[in-house]
C-alpha cells in the first residue's frame, strides 16, 4: 500500500531535482548515488534537514540547454526518500534514495544553486495482469540476472517478495533494463499490464543480446 504523501494525485510543493543522464528511479528501488558537486552538495544537506525528499529525473539524450545554462528534463520522473547519508570528510556525499512513487514536473523557476519542481504523483491504472504474463516475467528476469551475474559477479538481484504486478515490473525495470530510454518509457507507462508487457518484451530481446557474454564464462 502506498504510503499517504504519495498517494495518486497528491501536490508536493518545491522538491528538490536531481537530474542525471540515463537515469530512472522506480518506486520500490533503491539508488545509491555519490554526491560531489557543490550545488548538490547544499541540496543534500537541505533534503536532510527538511523531508528528505529528493526528485530524481533523466536528462534526455537529445536535450536543450535553458538560458541559466540547464539541460532539459523528463516531464515524469520517480520521487524518493534519503534512507542512508553517508558525509564525507571533504563534503561529499554517498547517499541511498529510495523510490517511492512516479510524478509528473512542473519546474518552478529557477533560484540557484539547484533546481526545484512541484510535483503531482501519477497513478498506476489497469486490470490485473494475466497471471501467465506475470510468470513469464519472473522466468526471463531470472535468466537474465543469471546471464548478468556471470559477466559480472558482483551483481545481486532478487525478485521482490510481492504480489503486486506493478512493483515487480519496476524492480526488473530498474535493476535489469539497460537502456536508459527504455527505462523512462517504463516509468512513463502507468498501466500495470501494458508495463509488465513492455518490460518482458525487452527483457527477451536483452537475454538473446547477453547470451554470448554468459556463453564465454563457460
């Protein structure tokens, strides 16, 4: 159940952005992120001193740059939580954001040193999925961990222990899609069932790309 701040439809007034190339956070995932610039560096400690609230949003590839010298944003995005700080000695930062929901932008005019945006958290619609699809789902996610974990060893993945179809798609969205696009097109897809089909669909053609590095393990 999601938690009351973020609730469909409700307005979250001036929440910090965060915004980083091919990136996407999914409700549910977690997100480590080392913090060094100077202007993130006030954010993190304004976000911890207040709601701990954080927007983290994708800069798209083929993006403009605003008369303040800013790239263009995603207009939806995936709003988190600081679960853990870590403050470094020369000011840096190594934080853990947890997902919690997918909202809709509207920036606020910008006041230095870091941008802001109103928030209006989007609703997941649909009918129940397809038991058949879910499970097809779960059987590729798990390969593809698999095929991961050969090439890279050091990579953990487990399925979340869950019945909502919504939630196990972000988490294979977040931890097994590669592609940054196809990432913020999962994001932007609000039906559960379109977003468990788009999910699989690219999960099958990524297995058929990484079955040669698993096969070279061997």
């Amino acid at each position: 159940m999601m938690d009351a701040p973020y609730s469909a439809g409700t307005i979250l007034e001036e929440v910090a952005l965060f915004p980083l190339p091919q990136v996407v956070l999914f409700p549910g995932a977690l997100m480590p992120l080392h913090v060094f610039e100077p202007r993130y560096r006030a954010m993190t400690r304004d976000v911890l001193a207040s709601t701990r609230r954080v927007c983290i949003v994708q800069i798209p590839e083929d993006h403009d740059i605003d008369d303040f010298g800013q790239p263009e944003v995603a207009g939806i995005a995936g709003i988190g939580e600081v679960v853990k700080c870590d403050a470094l000695p020369d000011g840096r930062f190594n934080v853990l954001v947890e997902g919690k929901a997918r909202a809709r932008l509207a920036e606020l005019p910008f006041r230095r040193p870091y941008r802001k945006a109103q928030l209006t958290i989007l609703p997941c619609a649909g009918k129940t999925p397809d038991p058949a699809l879910v499970r097809a789902l779960v059987s590729t996610a798990t390969r593809v961990a698999g095929i991961v974990r050969q090439c890279h060893p050091g990579f953990r993945f487990c399925l979340p222990e869950t019945e909502d179809a919504g939630r196990l798609a972000d988490a294979c969205a977040h931890y097994l899609v590669l592609d940054g696009n196809e990432r913020q097109k999962l994001l932007e897809t609000l039906d559960i069932g379109e977003r468990l089909e788009r999910c699989l669909e690219f999960l099958v053609s990524q297995q058929t790309l990484l079955g040669g590095c698993g096969e070279t393990m061997h």
